[in-house]
C-alpha cells in the first residue's frame, strides 16, 4: 500500500511537496511518484488550510492511501509536558522552531505556518482522519492516520547531512544530498525532486513502515495527542531509521 507525504507551505500552491511512496511486495526499492498541484483554480494567493485538506483527503481516496505524512506541527504545547516552549517531540529533537501555548511559537516569525499547520490537521480529523495516537499503525483497514514528519531530522536519523534550507540550496546541494539517500534506501523516482518535493521524500520514507506495521523501521518521538482547554496538543513525530545491517547486505547483492 502506498503512503502520502506532504511537505508544507502556506504561502503558494507551488511551494507544497507532494510525493506518493511505495514500496512493492518483493522489491528493494521506494517508487517515489512526485506530483504537482496548482492553485486548483483558487487563485495564486496563500494556501487555504481547508481548501488543501480537502484536496488531500480526496486524493488519498482515490488512492485508497490510509497513511499521511504531513510536514509541521500538528498541536499546541501541553501546559504540564514540563517543557518552558515546546512539545515533547521538539524538545526531544531540538527542532528549529518551537510550538508553546496556543499562539504563541518560537521564533515568532513561525506563528502563522505552525496556524496553518494545525489547521490542515483539524480540517483533515473533520474528514474522517485521526491524529497518530498510539506508537502503532491502524489497527483497522479503513482507519486514516495523519502522522507528523520533521525532514530535518529525518536526514540525520539516516545518518546522512541535512539539506540546506531552500533559500540556500543549490542545485548541486539537491543532486548531493538525492545521491546520499539513494546510497541508502534505493529510490525510484518519476523525475528529478526539487527541494520541496526531496524534504517530502525523506520525511515520508516512515509512513511505509507504519503501514507494513513495520514498527522496527521508523521511531516515534514524543507523547500522544490530547485535548486540553478545547485545542489539540503534543503529538509524536515520526522519523524513519537506516536499514538493518542484513538489509542493507541483501540491497547490495
């Protein structure tokens, strides 16, 4: 079964990344279908949080796809995680951007993606989906998880550098870091990622293991959500873990 993964943006419909991963029973390699998606005729201005779920969880029915990856920040800090800032999941990662209290963030210059963000979440929960909950996959066929992805750290739970911010990545930063991961989980892609759609990548690469039930391949950092004074917060991020040892030895035979 495939996955979504998304990486999100709320400024333009272009700067979304959006990928479809999978991986077929018997192969070695990830088949990373890369999509492209316009305005959909809502005009060239910042993306709506409604509009785009509504876009996704049609699409991932079409494409019977249960699993999501999204991203950013699915919830608000917890008044009593014991943390001054942050999430658990944050803390425990030292995210560059930190999620408090409703509102409030870290820098502050965050305050209106970690909104959208949490927007896409609960426009996406009014649909039928659910916030991963437990540190398992569905239990059911018909159950859709959204799971929160972090690329960032993505890339160094692979053991592989982090790409460099958008703004200051080349295209032979893309190429370098592309080869890297495809040193590490084989990858089959329809065409060269950009930035966006290379950050999906990466931080979908999870989202396969949750829906094999392969809880050996991906760690959940974190605590589950909640809800606490009417807003979601907390929340795991998932992040994906470098093939075993005897993996990797039948991937390079």
């Amino acid at each position: 079964m495939a996955i979504m993964s998304v990486d999100l943006a709320f400024r333009r419909w272009t700067d979304l990344g959006l990928v479809v991963l999978d991986r077929p029973a018997g192969t070695s390699a990830v088949h990373c279908e890369i999509l492209t998606w316009d305005d959909g005729g809502n005009g060239p201005g910042p993306v709506e949080a409604d509009i785009l779920a509504g876009r996704l969880n049609h699409f991932c029915n079409l494409r019977n796809i249960r699993v999501l990856m999204l991203d950013g920040p699915q919830a608000w800090k917890s008044r009593t995680n014991g943390h001054a800032h942050a999430r658990t999941s944050e803390r425990i990662l030292n995210t560059a951007a930190k999620t408090g209290p409703p509102g409030m963030v870290k820098p502050s210059t965050y305050r209106g993606f970690a909104e959208f963000c949490v927007d896409v979440y609960d426009a996406l929960c009014r649909r039928g989906w659910k916030r991963l909950d437990t540190t398992a996959a569905p239990t059911h066929g018909h159950e859709r998880v959204l799971v929160e992805s972090y690329p960032c750290a993505a890339w160094k739970a692979l053991g592989l550098k982090a790409l460099a911010s958008k703004r200051r990545a080349r295209v032979s930063d893309l190429a370098t870091s592309f080869a890297a991961l495809n040193a590490v989980v084989p990858l089959q892609v329809n065409r060269p990622p950009n930035h966006d759609q290379l950050q999906a990548i990466v931080g979908g690469l999870p989202g396969i293991a949750l829906e094999v039930r392969n809880y050996d391949g991906a760690r959940i950092v974190g605590t589950p959500p909640r809800r606490e004074d009417g807003q979601w917060r907390e929340g795991f991020i998932v992040l994906p873990l470098p093939p075993k040892p005897e993996d990797a030895s039948r991937l390079s035979d």
